[in-house]
C-alpha cells in the first residue's frame, strides 16, 4: 500500500524545510561573479571601510619591501558605482617593482574560498592576488598568455576571454586546497578552482611551484619556487606601480579532507 505524503502534514512541512534550507546554504555558497555577497561565515577582508585596511592588512616583509606602515595603498571613490575602493598604486612600487610595496592579511590561512573584485584603469594595469602568499592568480591587461589575466601564473593559458576589460569591475570566485605533506615533504599540490566573471575558467588546477623568485612571495627562493614549506600564508595584492583597484574582497575558510575544489 502507498503511503501519499500529502496526507501527512507534518512531514511534508519538514521535507519542504528541509529542501529550502539546503537550497539557500547552497546558492549561498556557490554564487559567483561581481557582487556576490559574503555568505553566512564569511569574513570580509575589505568592505570600503579604511579602518579594515589598517586593521587586517600590512605590508609583506619580503626581500625588496621599501614601504613604511601605515599603508600607502589609498582609498579612492568608485569610478563605476556608488561607494569607496582601494587602489594599489603605492609610491614604492613605481617601475612595476612588485615586492616593494605589496599588501597581505595578517591572518593566514590554508584552504578558502576567496571572492575578489578588481577593476584595471588603463592598459597594460598590473596586479595580482596571491594564495597563501605564495601562489599568484594573475592581473594583467592585454596579456592572454600563460603569464596573463587570469591565470595561474606559468601553468596554463589567461581564461582571457572571460575577462571584461579595462575600466569595468572583474571578480574572481576561487576554492583553494594547500598542499598536503607527510613527513614533511609534499605528498599532494595546492589546487584551485577560478570562477572569473561567473564563468567557470578552470577546475582543479595543481601548482607545481612559487613563481617570479624570492621577491614574490612565500617559498619563492626556496630551490627556485619548488621548495614548497607546510606553512599557512595570508592573501597578498600586489603592488606593481599601476592602479588596479579592490573591492568586495571576502573570504570563508574550509577543509577540503577531498582532494577537490570544484564548486
């Protein structure tokens, strides 16, 4: 005999509560492109409010820093919407001197779920967003090569036609996994996932190494960026002498036991 669930009020209000629920965690969790909001358990790393900048982020102390606290970095108007941005046009980066005067959290993390909006003024505008302060996603205008926007710097191909030029505000939507070690020695590579602009430009990418030496990032001087350390890292804007401007910036952390970042 079939039970008809609709004469059972009771469990069809729980299944339909059920069934919302798992709806709004979902779409929260897996909504990209330009104004994605943080989802519940999230945590903002820049809203537009300078307070934020002097309280979660500092200048990376690497080899080449050249900038003196408080930041440099200023917080512009909008050119677009309405609302406060940051620029990434410090004075001790002029030339494209990346490293000089490049910004990271002071939290550190291992595997996120990171959303970043950038708008690049003029051609040929230069930046980047590092994962744990080691591995960059790349900015760069008029650049679609292995080095371009876009990419996972020198392992594959800028997704460059997913990018909407100069001038417009871009997003990046990214699910990273650290590297895994046993004994010590790395046993599985960082992955990453990248939604860029909403679209999904790649999944699962493994990162060989740290790129651009001991100037970019964390590792970069070890055995040529192949000497990978089991060591958290922040999330670093670097700062090349153009004005590539952030916003939105929010990250929720995770812990990806699957060998998976696809979302």
């Amino acid at each position: 005999m079939k039970t008809k669930v609709f004469n059972r009020p009771g469990l069809l209000v729980a299944i339909l509560f059920i069934i919302i629920i798992s709806g709004l965690t979902t779409n929260a969790f897996s909504q990209v492109g330009v104004g994605t909001k943080a989802p519940n358990g999230a945590e903002m790393l820049f809203d537009g409010n300078r307070e934020m900048i002097d309280n979660k982020w500092t200048y990376w102390e690497g080899p080449r820093l050249s900038a003196e606290s408080p930041i440099k970095w200023k917080i512009v108007d909008d050119p677009v919407d309405k609302g406060i941005v940051i620029s990434s046009n410090d004075p001790a980066s002029a030339g494209g001197k990346y490293g000089a005067a490049d910004i990271v959290t002071k939290k550190k993390y291992r595997d996120f779920r990171l959303h970043v909006e950038f708008l690049v003024v003029k051609e040929g505008g230069n930046s980047g967003v590092y994962l744990q302060n080691r591995y960059e996603i790349q900015i760069l205008d008029g650049d679609s090569s292995k080095h371009g926007m876009g990419a996972v710097i020198n392992e594959l191909k800028s997704p460059y036609y997913a990018y909407k030029g100069n001038g417009n505000w871009n997003s990046y939507d990214i699910t990273f996994r650290a590297a895994r070690f046993e004994k010590g020695i790395r046993s599985e590579k960082a992955l990453v996932t990248l939604y860029f602009n909403g679209i999904k430009t790649y999944s699962n990418i493994g990162i060989n190494k740290v790129w651009g030496g001991e100037n970019s990032g964390i590792d970069g001087g070890n055995d040529g960026g192949k000497g990978i350390t089991d060591t958290p890292g922040g999330i670093k804007l670097q700062s090349e002498g153009h004005s590539v401007l952030y916003r939105n910036l929010w990250i929720k952390e995770l812990n990806l036991e699957k060998v998976d970042t696809d979302f």
